[in-house]
C-alpha cells in the first residue's frame, strides 16, 4: 500500500527545521502555561518554591542533613543545587528516606487489553518506537530515520500485512476477548493526528463518517461500552476542550504525558524538532481542559530526552498544581526511554528512580506514582523503596505497544514482590477507587460498568492471584 503526503507539493512541511524552531518559540513567548502557585515565571524563566536568589548562601551547605530540611520545608530551589551539582548516587539516599515517610501500603495496577487503532503518527519524535516504521523515498534527496522529506514523497506503508485503521469488527474482538480473560480495561491508542498528514488515512476515516482519529477513538469507545463489560481508557494525543468533553462521555479515563516542560526539545538538534504536537504548552493545555472537564487523567515524564533536573521539577509542579486546582490526576507515571540513534543508549536507572522519589515527595499522597515494569531489568524491590505504588497497565494477551520487545512481567512474581517488600498488591480500574463512585467524574454510563467490575472499595472485583 502506497500513502501520498496529504496535500501534495503545495503542502506545508511541519516538519521543517525552521519553522518548527520558530513556532516553538513563538509559543514559549505568548503562551503562559507556567503561571501555577508553585511555580513564578521571573525574568524568563520559572523559579522554583523556595529558590534562592543566589546558590552561595551561607545557611546552604549541601550536606544530607541540609538537603532533608530543604525538602522537608518545600525548599525545592535550594535542593535543586544540589541535584545540579553532585552525582545522583550521593544524595538519593537522603530521597530514600523521605519517601518511606509518606508512602502508602497498597500498590496497584490493571489488567489491560491494548487496541491500538493506527501507528501512523503527525510527530515524529527521535526516541519512539510506536510509530510505525516507514521507508520514505522522495523525489531529489536522501530522507532521514526523523522524518524530514520532500513534499512530494511518498510512503511505503510497513509491516504490510496490517491496515492503517484498526476496524471497528476488530476493536470489539480484542475488546471481548480482553474481558474474557479477566481484563477491565480496554486501553484504546492511536498515533497523534495522523489524519493531518496522511490523505489515505483520512480518507479511510471518512468512509467511517469520522472527521478526526479522536472522534474515531470516540466511536470505538461507545461500542465497546455497548457491547463488552469492559472500561475504555484512551490515550490519542493531545486534544481540545470539545473533544475532552466527547470522550469523557465514554471512557473511564484519559491519558496524556506531560513528557516534559522543557521547550529546547522542540527546537533544532531536539528530539521533539519534527514534532508539532509534543510542544509543551499543547499538552499542559489538554491536562488543563481533563481538569475543567472533571476527566480522571493519567499523566506522565520521561527522562532521558536531554531534559535536565529544572526540568523534571518544573513538569512535576506543573501537574501538582493543576491536579491541586481540579483532584483529576490519578497517577503520573515516570519512564525512561529506551534507546535510539538520536540519544544516549538508555536513560540512567539510577535517574528514573531518582526521579520517582521525587513524584512521590512533591505530588499528592492520593496521586500515584508509576512505572512500568517490563522497563526496569526486574529491579522491583528498588523501584518499590523508590517510592512506586502503581505498575500500570499490565496485559495477559498485549504486548507493551510502545515497547514489545519488553514482555510483561508475570503478576504472580509481582504480587511476590510487592509483599516481599511489605507492600500490598491490588487490581484496580483504569479509574482509581477515590474517582470511581463521584458522579463529576463518570458518566451515567461508565457508572454503570463500573459497578458491574468493582468492589465495594472502588477496586477491581476479582482477586487476581487466584
């Protein structure tokens, strides 16, 4: 199957290296996202809680004792010199300690099905490995692994064997089966607006009557409500209020990562460079509208995208606030990317769990902090005294979408380890049991399925481990 570049030679190539750098900038100079009660947009840039006006104060010596104080106290300011400074190894002890402080007894996490409805993707950032693979010939030039071409290419649609939509027939098997093995979420995905670059693929969306992939995921959604005993939680790439509105009348959740607040990924030599959806601004703007909206939302970071130790602080308080002003947050996840041509190999471990320390520290106690299991090389126990109380989504039929070659973990070895580390392990739904009966934020009709998956706790009926 051959694709044409929606718009042919006349089109406008967001991809483009100038115009994604200048649209990027505009956007940081007009849009103010950062203006949240912890953190205060001064001179260009955020200043953190607690920040001091100069590192060299003399009440600051950057000993453990002088670190625990600082966060203890919501210094964050002061405490980022020392993240800036030394090694993660020598302060992540004092992280350690704070976090057995205020972690919870219970961990949690789903059992899923993935329907993934299209791989195609507008962005084309340098680290995924969910967008599908592509071989790009143009007409005058050699095309690049990030997706700079001509704009009069074409498209070689790979692997063959599979279409470029996923059917509504094909939804609902998965769907079904999914139930059939005990699973209550359908986790419905798709690649971020592939209908604005690619004229086959909105074309197959027309013979639908949908104009867009969200009122697509949208359509999926209701039918699987219709048809299986089964929760939609979708994730399809940032969106508008309306849209926000359409798909919360058919799903129990909705997800986005934040990924990061950091705008130097959007610009040139960045790996979000050719991604016009992955602008900073776009995705605290939909997080924003799931709050209006009272859409239980999952949310996440990543590290290792060249994002430094501001940033990951920035993203995490940008998320507190919003779920401060809005209770809509139910678990931000932290995960490390895995490698690529464009970026170190892997994210550091010794980072990712550092960083889950920090989640758990500044977000809410009722906010989970997740990572996902399969990425971690089996190191549980350290992922768990790091502070994670939620493995997400883990599925007896999918594989890891974003990364298959990662397999799920087997649940009886997690529930091993989990108590192991003096935790309990537990089924939830994709909507978390302190959402799951406020009728703000689930509709009559979810309402109605949660009922017939969930305990008297909000959690998942079924004990998994049977």
């Amino acid at each position: 199957m051959r694709i044409t570049e929606k718009g042919g030679a006349e089109s406008r190539n967001c991809w483009d290296k100038e115009s994604t750098r200048d649209d990027a900038r505009a956007m940081r100079d007009r849009v103010k996202v950062p203006l949240t009660p912890s953190l205060v947009l001064t001179s260009g840039r955020l200043t953190l809680p607690g920040e001091p006006s100069t590192l060299n104060s003399k009440s600051w010596t950057g000993s453990h004792e002088c670190l625990a104080r600082a966060i203890r106290s919501g210094r964050w300011g002061e405490a980022l010199s020392t993240f800036e400074t030394q090694p993660v190894e020598g302060w992540v002890p004092v992280l350690l300690s704070l976090v057995r402080e205020v972690r919870k007894p219970v961990v949690t996490f789903s059992r899923n099905v993935a329907l993934s409805l299209s791989r195609l993707c507008r962005n084309a950032c340098t680290y995924c490995n969910f967008r599908r693979v592509e071989v790009l010939k143009a007409d005058d030039a050699i095309v690049n692994s990030a997706g700079l071409w001509n704009k009069t290419a074409t498209i070689d649609q790979r692997p063959p064997e599979r279409g470029l939509l996923l059917t509504p027939e094909e939804a609902i098997s998965i769907a079904r089966e999914g139930a059939r093995v005990g699973c209550k979420e359908a986790l419905i995905i798709s690649g971020e607006r592939p209908e604005a670059r690619y004229e086959s693929y909105n074309n197959v969306l027309k013979r639908y009557g949908c104009k867009s992939t969200v009122e697509y995921a949208a359509s999926i959604a209701r039918a699987i409500t219709q048809e299986v005993n089964i929760l939609p939680h979708t994730n399809v790439g940032v969106l508008g209020q309306d849209e926000v509105f359409e798909l919360k009348e058919v799903n129990a959740s909705l997800g986005l990562m934040i990924e990061t607040s950091s705008f130097a990924t959007c610009l040139e030599g960045g790996p979000h460079r050719y991604s016009p959806g992955k602008l900073p601004c776009l995705r605290y703007r939909t997080l924003f509208f799931a709050g209006k909206a009272k859409v239980p939302f999952t949310t996440g970071i990543l590290v290792g995208i060249g994002e430094t130790w501001r940033d990951r602080l920035e993203s995490l308080f940008l998320i507190r606030d919003l779920h401060e002003r809005y209770g809509h947050i139910q678990e931000v996840i932290i995960q490390g990317v895995k490698g690529s041509p464009d970026l170190e190999p892997d994210a550091s471990f010794s980072d990712i769990m550092a960083t889950v320390s920090l989640a758990r520290l500044i977000l809410p106690n009722e906010v989970a902090v997740q990572t996902a299991p399969n990425l971690i090389e089996g190191r549980y126990g350290e992922a768990l005294n790091a502070g994670v109380d939620d493995w997400g989504g883990i599925s007896p039929i999918s594989s890891d979408e974003v990364n298959p070659e990662y397999p799920w973990p087997d649940v009886k070895i997690l529930s091993e380890v989990t108590e192991k580390a003096g935790f309990r392990l537990r089924e939830r739904l994709p909507v978390y049991p302190r959402l799951a009966r406020e009728k703000e934020f689930v509709s009559s009709r979810i309402a109605r399925i949660i009922e017939s998956l969930g305990d008297d706790e909000g959690y998942a009926r079924s004990y998994p481990f049977d």
